[in-house]
C-alpha cells in the first residue's frame, strides 16, 4: 500500500485509477502517472505494481532527516516492457522531461538515493519520462482498455481461449473469420480476452492481424 497520501493539487492532475490487475483504485498525481498505470495494469509483462511503495532516506543536510518517496515498484513476468529487458524488478520514477531539466539539482540526490535503494533489493532504478512512455505499448494498452468491461458472451470468450490453448502460439487475425481483418473487425472477444489477462499478445508493435497472442 501507498505510504503517503496524496493530496489535490491545482498544479498537477491527481486522482484514482482503477486496476483490474490488482482489484483496486491507484492513486496518481499527474497524467503522466494515470498513463503509466494504465499501461502497468494491461501490459501481459507485468506481473504486479504498487504505488509510492517506500520511504527511501535520502540523508540529512543541516537539519532532520530527509526522505524520497518513489512513484511505483514493478514486478515482471519477464520479456521487455518499454524497450529494456526486466530481469528484476524496478523502482520507478516518472518524470516529465521539462521537470527533469529545470530540477535536476534537486532531484538528483533523491534518484541517486533511488539506485542505492534499488541495489539493496536487487531492483533496478528506472526513470520514467513522457519520451519513453508515449509509444507503441502505451497506444495498444489505451485500445485494449476499452474492452475491459466490454459485454461479451462468457460462451464466445471461453472460444477464443480454447483456440489459443490448441494452436499454442498464433495471431489475431487467425482468430478473426478474415485474417487480414483490420483490428475494428477483429471479433471483440479477442480484445477482451487479452484486456482481462486470459491469453497474451505482444505489445512492441502496433496491434493488428499479425499480432501474435499465446496463452499465459
């Protein structure tokens, strides 16, 4: 659970997200965040997130002691997430670029303290900045939210599964009565058995007819 609560701001956008990956309301306190959770929360990758998950001592400068509080810890099934491999897991940071850049000096101490955190649990230190983030997997998990709720026949769901489970690993428009169907004319229990974790697909690329899925 969130060691610190947020509080609203007229500077930033906070809020709650919520995650169907961890049955329950996210808080974040900007877009950038919303955005990094719903990519966390639909990416097959991951396994499990938290937000502002520790208090990391930063040291004391003339005065008490002072402390970073990162934005998420990541977990990992494995494979890539946002172009790096995920071996371990990661303490996270979301930053937009302009922040970074006008509050370095003072941000600098806190990551630093980051990567030692992240070296005692064997994680690694990631930050993550709206140039990492507004990309392919992030376009493909906007489309798959939609589906995540989507009202679906259990009957024509439980088809697609059975289909993945006999072919192993094949593509959507294998799934689809027309294999070279563009994505609006893909059957949308696929789309929902992939939004609810049910089976997998890549999510380097763009989705579309050759978007391979397997089971998880």
């Amino acid at each position: 659970m969130s060691v610190r609560r947020l509080k609203k701001s007229y500077q930033n956008v906070t809020g709650r997200f919520y995650s169907t990956l961890l049955n329950r309301l996210v808080q974040f306190d900007s877009l950038l965040e919303r955005d990094f959770i719903l990519l966390l929360d639909l990416h097959p990758n991951v396994r499990w997130f938290a937000e502002q998950p520790m208090r990391i001592s930063v040291g004391v400068e003339d005065g008490p002691e002072q402390f970073y509080v990162p934005d998420f810890l990541v977990t990992f099934h494995g494979g890539g997430f946002l172009g790096w491999r995920t071996r371990r897991p990661w303490i996270v940071e979301t930053k937009c670029s302009s922040d970074l850049r006008a509050n370095w000096p003072k941000l600098r101490p806190k990551f630093r303290a980051g990567v030692r955190e992240a070296r005692k649990r064997d994680c690694l230190f990631r930050i993550v900045t709206e140039s990492r983030l507004f990309a392919t997997e992030l376009a493909n998990a906007q489309f798959l939210r939609r589906y995540t709720n989507a009202d679906i026949p259990p009957a024509a769901i439980e088809t697609i599964v059975r289909k993945v489970q006999l072919s192993g690993r094949t593509t959507i428009g294998n799934l689809s009565s027309e294999t070279m169907a563009p994505i609006e004319r893909v059957d949308p229990a696929v789309w929902v058995a992939i939004a609810r974790r049910l089976i997998a697909a890549e999510f380097c690329k763009p989705f579309g007819p050759q978007t391979i899925v397997w089971m998880r």
